[in-house]
C-alpha cells in the first residue's frame, strides 16, 4: 500500500518566553493503487493560542514532476471543544496520486502559551498508525540552561525495540532526541483496550 518514508518532529521550547513551535515534515511513498488512499491527510491541534504556519504540501512523481496541493483541497476548520479546551484541524488530500509517488508535507504550529504541552492531539507524539514508519525522529530543544529537565521516555518492549532515545550536544541548551526504524502499522485487536491506550 503506502510507508511513512521519513517523519521528522523538532519541539523547541523556550520556557521564559513562553513560547514554542513544532515543525514536523513527512514522506508518504505511494507503493501501489491502494496506498492511493493515503492522499488524505488530517493535522490535529491544539487550536489555544496556536497557529499553524508554513504549511506546504506536494506530491512527487517518480520522474521528478511536482504537483502542490492547491487551496481547493485543503480545509481548516474547528475539529471539537469541551469547555476551554479546543482543537482545530487542517484536512488536505493530495493531487495526481499515483504507485511511485512520494507525498511530501510540513508545516509549524507556533505556540504562544502553554508551552509545555505538545500542541497536537492528545499532547503526545503518536509514533504508531494506519501506515508503516520506515524512520522517524523526534527532537525536543529547550532553549534555557537555567532549568534542570529529567526526560522521561516509553520503557515497553516495543518502543525499545524500534527506537534509540538520549541526550545531543546542542549548544549547551537542554536537547534529547527519540529515532525510531522499521515501526509496524498498528493492528487493532479482539477484545483488546482501546486503540488510543494501545499506540
């Protein structure tokens, strides 16, 4: 069907300015007519105080040709609130999908408050979905060395298994980084909890 080719997710967070931003880019490789169902897309947010930014998305033929996603496949629109809490979400399927094709997108979500919370659904990074991940990275950049952080990281005998998870050199602020490789799609279960509690 389709793989996650490359999914790369860097969190910088700047705790006296109150500020964050995440930028994530995704390859999407096409492998036959079915993995055209890949071609819609849906980014989750935390919609308080949050703006999606650089949004740019495009699929590459195998024989170089460009095609964007125009304005007229993409759609921004709330997604749910409860209370004080609301999440907006941003819906695109990409043009011209065929076995080959590689399905490129990247955006930022740049956060004004809040910044200790992951800005996406859930407050997680969900590394395990519909597709196989061939290689993933998730980098988190705190840029004060006045604070002292304790990383804490998934201890389960899958998340070992597929991924690499420890502390970069970054010019002497607080940097860690999680790469993960050959993650399988997830398959739910009979009699199983929940998907959302499983990935």
């Amino acid at each position: 069907k389709a793989l996650v080719k490359q999914w790369d997710v860097e969190w910088t967070v700047e705790p006296y300015a109150q500020r964050s931003v995440v930028k994530v880019s995704q390859d999407i490789l096409v492998r036959d007519p079915l993995g055209t169902e890949a071609s819609n897309q849906l980014i989750v947010y935390y919609a308080t105080k949050t703006e999606l930014a650089k949004f740019d998305a495009k699929t590459i033929h195998a024989d170089g040709q460009v095609v964007a996603v125009p304005s007229s496949l993409r759609l921004d629109r709330p997604y749910y609130k409860a209370g004080s809490t609301e999440y907006r979400a941003t819906q695109f399927t990409f043009p011209d999908v065929q076995p080959g094709s590689v399905l490129h997108y990247e955006y930022e979500l740049r956060v004004a408050e809040g910044v200790f919370r992951m800005p996406v659904e859930g407050g997680w990074w969900e590394l395990q979905g519909d597709l196989p991940v061939l290689s993933a990275k998730l980098t988190v950049r705190v840029k004060d060395d006045r604070w002292e952080w304790q990383p804490h990281t998934a201890t389960i005998v899958p998340f070992d298994s597929w991924c690499n998870a420890g502390d970069i050199k970054d010019s002497g602020h607080f940097s860690y980084q999680i790469s993960c490789r050959d993650v399988p799609a997830f398959e739910s279960e009979p009699m199983a909890p929940p998907d959302n509690d499983l990935r």
